[in-house]
C-alpha cells in the first residue's frame, strides 16, 4: 500500500520505516529540511539501535523516501500518518498545536479516500477535534480519522513495532478498518493481536497503558526504600512478586525514577483529561509526584553517602533516561548533576550515546571520553543509566583512577559481593549498603554514612 508519514522525529522514523519493511511503499515528510537532508545522505538525526541500517535498506529496496513536499505526497496515499509532537503544556495538558498545523497543511492536497491515521499520542476526543477541523477546511474530502497509537520503548522500537504485543485500531468507518487491516497484515498473519475499537477507546487505551506502568516503577522505587530502613533486599522482593502471574516481573525494578518522553507527559495529559472531566485520578497523581520527589532527592542521596561534596568531584555514568537511546528528555540526571554543581561538586561525566544531546543541558560538566576518564580523580562514581558496557566494567581498573572507592549504583547493575571483592564500597537501591572487603576498619566511612542515612 502507499503510505504517508508526516513527522520524522522518534515515532514517525521508526513507524516509517518499519511500514516499509511490511512491504509497503513509504514517503516521510518533514518541514525541516536539514533532517531531510541528513536522512537522504544516508545519516539519522535519532540514535535506535538498528535504526539507521534499517533505513539503508529499505531506501536501497526502493520501499522508503524522504521529502519536505507534503502536497506532492499526499493526494495518491491510501493512509497517511501523523507522528508529529504533542509537548505539554504548563499545566500538563497535550499541546496539539503541531498536529493542527500538520492538518492544515495536509487538507488542501488531500484526494481520493484516505484514512488520516494519529500515530502521535494525543488526548481522548482528538479525533473528534480532527474531523472538525477538516469539516471546516476541506467539507468535501474523503477521509476517516483514525487511532491508531505507538507501544514503542525507546532502544527496542524496531522489535516492539515488528513483533508487537498489540496493535491497536479506533474507528466506525468500514474503509478505514480495511485499509488498517491490509497494513498490519503482515504481522497480524504472523499473530500479532489486532483490537478494533472505537476511537475514543483507542486514544485512551495508550495513556491508561502508560499510567498503569509509571504507577508500577513508583510503587517498586518506594518498596525498595522501605526495603532499605528494614534491611530487606529489594531485588528479591521483587522477583517474588514478579512471579505471580497478576502482577508479572517487568518494570519492577528500582531505579532513580522514570523519564524519557512518554511516561512523565502521558501521566500530566492522563491527569489533565481526567481534571477536564471530573475525574480525579488520585493513583495517577500519587505516582507522578512520588516520582518528581525521588527524582528532586537523588542529590541528597548521593551527599548522605559521600558527605559534604564542596571542592570534590563526582563522576557520573550514564546521562540520558534509559540504556539504548540518545534521548535526555526528562532524564534523572538533568535533576542529579546540577544540584550536585549547587553543592559544590565537581562533576564529570560519561554516556555513550547521549553526551552530544547533554552537552547544552548540563553546564559546567566535563564530559569524558569513557568511564574511567570520569572517575579520574572522583570521590564518589554514580551509575545513573543502565547502559550494558557499565555491567562490564573493570572496577579494579577504576578504582586505579578515583580518589575514593565509592560505588553508588542506581540502577543495580552489580552484584555486591562483586563490588566490595573489588576494593569498593558499594551502596545500590532497595538493598544494604556493604563495605570493602580489603577493608580493616569495622565499617568504611562511607557505608556507616549509608547505614546512619537509612537509621
């Protein structure tokens, strides 16, 4: 089928191109022609793995194009995507400024029946606002408004969208069920779950996913802080509720708070919607500021381990939301590095992916070529991202290179035993902070630091 995608960010490159490998015969516009340019030129303006080869291939297979011309894409497509941004507002609302644009633009040169597909995750009643809009532009065009929202996790995204737990349809308009049909066949033939709802329900159903599980992290991110006042390991709590099949293992694992670009903004535009409706959603809410405070308090953790950090320096490894993207969008180190800077430390920093995106956002950072560059030097090393080269790091090397072996690990990638054989002392989350074992002394300063800050 011929298909369009307006918006090449993040959803709309990866929609884009993963419609291209099903067989299908992809434009992708963007006002912006630099990254036109760039993708054109065989290069990628977002870090996915397996993303920029992907898209060599399908451009070589003739599949896969990019363009800034809208009204030369639009009239012979049988559906065209929106994946265009929906920041939010101060008040946590959807801004859909963007995709209203998109819309206005599009109308003129629409022709022929096309199902008109909101990829982009947007607020209850959007369609609505879509097909009033067009009403008003273009009365005579054939178009069905569609949902048709993204379950793309960024580092995963080629996977999540080619083998699909759920693929998720909202319309009443016959042609337009057709068509998304015909799209996804090649993965519903396969079995990926198709749900046919109304449009309402679809443009729900992604924001009460995402709530669900932003509620999931905070619930565990504050066991494992009850876990640390009572001597618990939260590792383990977790793995045995993980195994009841109610509850199952994912997104139980304590961290220093969730970021990136859905779950912060879905959980503001979930609460929105529900303000707007009468609906307050007292669980939602309670998620989303237990997180903003974890998030506000990683300095003080820090600072409760290390001591008073004025003059010292502390080394940072990882800086962007998650492991696998470049993305710093509402990242736990844009909170943790400058109130570490306000309280007087030095920080340097590493990430093998997100330095670049970083490097405007966080002044003052001296940003290393590796992990142990950052440590040079570091009274305290903070692993804050998840990337698998940390879990492999060479901690004896490392402790070569810092003032003082303190491991502060908030993400759990190591085993502590491993650590403290090391020469380390080691404080994770959710379980007991542990001293070297080379140590002499009855407990290290700063493991009795860890110990008195959880008394």
């Amino acid at each position: 089928m011929k298909i369009g995608v307006i918006g090449t960010g993040y959803v709309g490159l990866v929609t884009g191109t993963c419609l291209a490998e099903l067989g299908h015969e992809v434009i992708c516009v963007d006002a912006i022609r630099q990254k036109i340019d760039l993708l054109n030129n065989g290069g990628c303006p977002i870090y996915e793995p397996g993303l920029i080869e992907l898209i060599r291939a399908q451009r070589q297979a003739g599949r896969l194009s990019f363009s800034t011309d809208l009204a030369a894409m639009a009239p012979d497509r049988d559906a065209i995507f929106l994946a265009v941004g929906t920041p939010p507002k101060p008040d946590g609302e959807a801004d859909l400024s963007f995709l209203e644009a998109a819309v206005a633009e599009l109308a003129p040169h629409l022709a022929g029946f096309t199902a008109l597909v909101t990829k982009s995750t947007v607020p209850v009643g959007t369609g609505d606002r879509i097909e009033r809009q067009l009403a008003g532009l273009r009365p005579d065009a054939d178009v069905a408004v569609v949902s048709n929202p993204e379950f793309l996790r960024e580092g995963s995204a080629i996977g999540d969208f080619l083998q699909p737990d759920r693929i998720v349809v909202g319309t009443d308009d016959l042609r337009a069920r057709e068509t998304m049909q015909r799209i996804y066949a090649p993965l519903t033939s396969k079995g990926a779950p198709l749900l046919l709802t109304d449009r309402r329900t679809s443009e729900l159903i992604k924001y009460a996913a995402n709530a669900f599980l932003a509620v999931k992290i905070s619930y565990i991110n504050e066991i494992a802080d009850l876990c640390e006042e009572l001597g618990a390991d939260a590792r383990r709590v977790a793995e045995g509720m993980g195994l009841d099949a109610r509850i199952g293992s994912r997104f139980l694992e304590p961290g220093p708070g969730f970021g990136g670009s859905c779950f912060p903004k879905d959980t503001d535009a979930l609460l929105s919607t529900g303000r707007a409706a009468g609906v307050p959603l007292r669980v939602v809410t309670a998620a989303s500021t237990a997180n903003r405070e974890r998030k506000r308090l990683l300095a003080a953790r820090v600072a409760a381990v290390a001591g008073e950090l004025k003059g010292r320096t502390v080394a940072v490894l990882g800086l962007t939301f998650k492991a696998g993207t470049d993305d710093m969008r509402e990242a736990a180190a844009l909170e943790l590095i400058p109130d570490l800077q306000r309280r007087g430390a030095t920080v340097r920093a590493y990430d093998p992916k997100g330095m670049e995106a970083a490097r405007d956002l966080l002044p003052g950072v001296t940003f290393c070529r590796d992990a142990f560059e950052a440590g040079r030097g570091a009274s305290a090393v903070v692993i804050l991202t998840e990337w698998p080269e940390f879990r492999e790091l060479d901690l004896v090397r490392l402790a070569e290179e810092v003032e003082a072996p303190l491991l502060i690990d908030l993400r759990n990638l190591f085993e502590p035993e491993s650590v403290t054989r090391a020469g380390w002392d080691y404080v994770s989350i959710g379980r007991p902070a542990v001293a070297a074992q080379e140590a002499t002394a009855a407990v290290r300063p700063a493991v009795a630091r860890a110990a008195g800050a959880a008394a």
